[in-house]
C-alpha cells in the first residue's frame, strides 16, 4: 500500500492501471489546482511550509515532514488497506460481503451522501482563506496550511470515488464542487455551517474544535459503510482529521491560559478590565463556543429523519463505532430518547431508533465536546480564576429539526422571543465582540514570537522546537 509518487496524481490505488479513470482524473487535476489559486490561503504561493505528506496509508508512521511548497503540495488518492472478507456488519445486509462496486438501487442515495460530504472540504479552505494575514505565529500559520491541504485532499478522496464509481454523473458532481462557493448568495456550500465566515483566529480554533470533530463523527458513520471504498477511504481520512481537531483544542487552550495569564498577573477579572491587556476575556470566549456548537448541531439534521434510517437499513451509513455497539445492528423495534418541545417545555421522549439516527450521532458528538470543555476548565481552574465554560443547551440556536422556530436559553429554557432578542448579545457573539477580537488579529512572523492574545505552545511539530522556522517565505 506505499504511495506511488512518480505519478502525477500520487496514489495507491494503481492509477496507472485504469487509463480512463487516470486521464478523467487528470483533466479534473488543473481544475482543482485553478480554484486552489483563486480559494486556497490568500498570498500564499510561494511559501515554503513545514508540512507533512501521507507516504503510505498504515497506521504507523504514515506521515513524512518536510518543506512543501505550497501550490506544489502533491494532492492524491490514499486509501486504507483492505480488510480481507470484510462483511456489511448493519442494516438488511447484515453479513452480506461488504461491495466492491455500487449497488444499483442505492446509486443515487451514496453519490448524494458522497457529494454532500465533499462538499464540506474544499467549503471549510473557502472559509479561512484570509486567516493566514493576521496569523499569530509561524507555528499557528503552518497548522493553518496543513489543514487546508489536507482538506483539498478530503476533497480528492471524494472526487476519486465519484470518477471512479459514478460515472457520468460523478463527473458532474466533480465539477460542481469547485463551482460552488462558501457563503455565496447564488451558488453556496450545501451546509450551512459551511456558509458561515471564519474571521478571526478565535473563530478558527472553534471551528476546528466543533465543526471538523463533526467531520470526525460523520467520517466514522461512513467508515461502517457496506460501501467498501467509501469506508477505506474514510478511514484514512479519520487519521488526519485528528491532527485538525488537536489544532483546533490546543489553540482555544492556549487563548484560555493567556488570558488567565494575564488576568492573574494584573488582578482584574472584568471583562473590560481583560480587553484592555489585549487579550480575550472568558466570556467572549464563551458567546464564540456557543455560536460554534450550535450551527455545528444542526449538521446532523433533523432529530427523526427518514433519510437517515434508510442510509442504515440500506447498509450505506452506520452509527458512531456501529461494530462495538452490543445490539443487533438491525434496530429492529428498537427505541431512542429525543428531545422534543411540548409548549413552551423541553421533554424527552422515546422514539423509533432507526428514524432517530441523526439525534444518536448529535448525541455522541456532544458527548465529545463536553470532554474538551471540561479539559478548557482544568486551564482556568489550575490558573485559579473563578469561571467555568460551559456548552449551551442542544436546543440552542438550532436552525434545523424541532427546536428551529424555538427560542432556548443556553441553559435551555425556552424562552419568548422578546427575551431572546433581549438577551442573545449576552449569549452569541455581537458585532461589537467581533470587532473587539478583529483589532487583536495581527500579522506575527518572526520564529519563536506569539501574538500577546495566544500562549506559545506546549510543544512543536514533528519534535521541532516551538521557535522552529515552520513557515519560509520567499
Ligand atoms: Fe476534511
Ligand atoms: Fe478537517
């Protein structure tokens, strides 16, 4: 399974062995590095970044570092190792061998959950394409860098699959994804958290945190997919989509400790106080966390969704660790708790499992992010300041499924809309708080200097030193 980079598309899925396929790929590759230029990080060509390369697609040790050249980076088709007899382990297929090819009756269902999952990846590159000008270190800028090639590359994965499964139609799609554009009013990204801006370095980190541990948790259905070079290649993917999340709950823990940094060593606690030592008072931090979490719930959909059941019963999409779950995978008469709203009251009730797939996968996921919370608030305490994060109500500010005409508190009271409007500066970021986070935002570049607003890092990259020259430019 080594990577054959002497091809012009680096891959390990013998290319060169499907000449229809190869030359496909290969007229859509210049299409690809065209929206790259015009979408990719902003003044970025011909920069020297310390990245890393996948150089085979084992779980050890699959990652090489060295100085790319950003346009130059080599983009390419990776997919896990096979696992040999693996079987469909969910659905009405349960114990059928896993597909090599596309079912016919599920054609159109899998290029629609393939389209939409692709769409996300060159949306999120859209999304933070001008972060790299106010970076707050070199070492901040060379995260930035690898993960927007290594969202070009999810998005390789997913136009593999669509060229090399779907013929015609695949080759539309292919083409699409580069045609729509994040927060376009004419042609937007499919989600909408995926519409939404990413400003500043707090909205970064935030987004990596919430938004790409959703691409976790959605990579993870899939990868149980009976589909199998849906699932090979989703779990390859899982293995750099770790590193993103790292990034983005490394670098929230580190505005968390400068500013307690600061509000320690000056003895002020309000949030005016905090601002005025240049750094980012808790409660801002908070509004941001809550618009992050909620726009990234509703990419699960619809708490009861009809979609969702079918993507498990065909067999196409499972659950979070789907294998490990001691049930009969089929969900048959299975009940799941929803939340639901009954007047003005939240309440749980029970609902058919299998059309409640949607609300399952939310509720893993917030299971995740409350574990990052609480590892934020072991910084904040450890600092000895009294303030405590804290995720919003999953009701809150929800756009999609039940709660999306309700109003609900972040501690989920539901509440009338003279009181949301009242109090939703106090809840989610205003402009002003924005504009507060915009004067912090400046351009540092010199090897081993942090912006005041951001503690250095524990540690570097690949062993590197934290004051290592992780970006050269030219
Ligand atoms: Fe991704
Ligand atoms: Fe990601």
């Amino acid at each position: 399974m080594t990577i054959d980079y002497s091809e012009r598309i680096p891959n390990n899925v013998d290319l060169a062995g499907n000449k229809t396929l190869q030359r496909a790929l290969e007229h859509w590759q210049p299409r690809f590095l065209d929206w790259w230029r015009a979408m990719g990080p902003e003044g970025s060509t011909a920069f020297d970044v310390y990245l890393r390369t996948a150089v085979s697609a084992e779980s050890d040790g699959w990652a090489h570092f060295d100085y790319v050249r950003m346009p130059e980076y080599r983009w390419g088709i990776f997919l896990s190792p096979p696992e040999p007899g693996r079987l469909i382990s969910f659905g009405a297929h349960k114990g059928e061998p896993a597909w090599q090819e596309v079912p016919g009756e599920y054609r159109s269902t899998l290029r629609r959950i393939i389209v939409t999952q692709g769409d996300t990846e060159p949306a999120s590159v859209e999304q933070q394409r001008l972060l790299g000008l106010t970076c707050p270190s070199l070492y901040d800028l060379r995260n930035l860098f690898q993960v927007n090639v290594e969202e070009g590359r999810h998005l390789w994965a997913m136009v593999y699959l669509l060229h090399a499964y779907f013929g015609r139609d695949g080759r539309e799609e292919a083409e699409a994804l580069l045609e729509r554009r994040s927060g376009d009013a004419d042609n937007p990204r499919i989600l909408g958290a995926f519409n939404e801006r990413t400003p500043d370095w707090l909205a970064f980190f935030l987004f990596a945190f919430f938004t790409d541990r959703d691409g976790k948790f959605q990579l993870a259905a899939l990868t149980e997919s009976g589909f199998d070079p849906l699932s090979r290649t989703c779990r390859f993917m899982l293995a750099e989509e770790a590193h993103h999340m790292f990034v983005g709950e490394s670098g929230v823990g580190r505005i968390i400790q400068r500013t307690c940094q600061a509000m320690k060593e000056h003895r002020v606690e309000e949030p005016a106080k905090v601002r005025a030592l240049g750094v980012i008072d808790l409660p801002t931090l908070q509004r941001y966390l809550n618009f992050h979490f909620s726009v990234t719930l509703d990419l699960y959909g619809a708490e009861i969704s009809s979609n969702a059941a079918n993507f498990h019963t065909q067999g196409l999409k499972g659950r979070f660790e789907e294998t490990k779950i001691d049930d009969d995978h089929v969900l048959a008469g299975a009940q799941y708790p929803i939340l639901d709203l009954a007047g003005d009251a939240l309440v749980i009730k029970s609902a058919s499992a299998v059309q409640a797939l949607n609300e399952r996968l939310r509720d893993d996921y917030i299971k995740e992010c409350a574990a990052g919370v609480a590892r934020w608030n072991r910084i904040i305490q450890k600092a000895g300041i009294g303030f405590e994060l804290a995720l919003p109500h999953k009701a809150f500010h929800r756009r999609i499924g039940t709660f999306a005409d309700a109003h609900v508190s972040p501690e989920g009271r539901v509440v009338p809309e003279s009181e949301w409007t009242h109090h939703s500066r106090e809840w989610l970021p205003s402009q002003a708080d924005r504009d507060f986070v915009a004067t912090l935002m400046g351009r540092v570049t010199e090897p081993g200097k942090y912006a005041n607003w951001i503690s250095p890092p524990a540690r570097g990259i690949d062993n590197k030193p934290t004051d290592f020259e992780y970006v050269r430019f030219a």
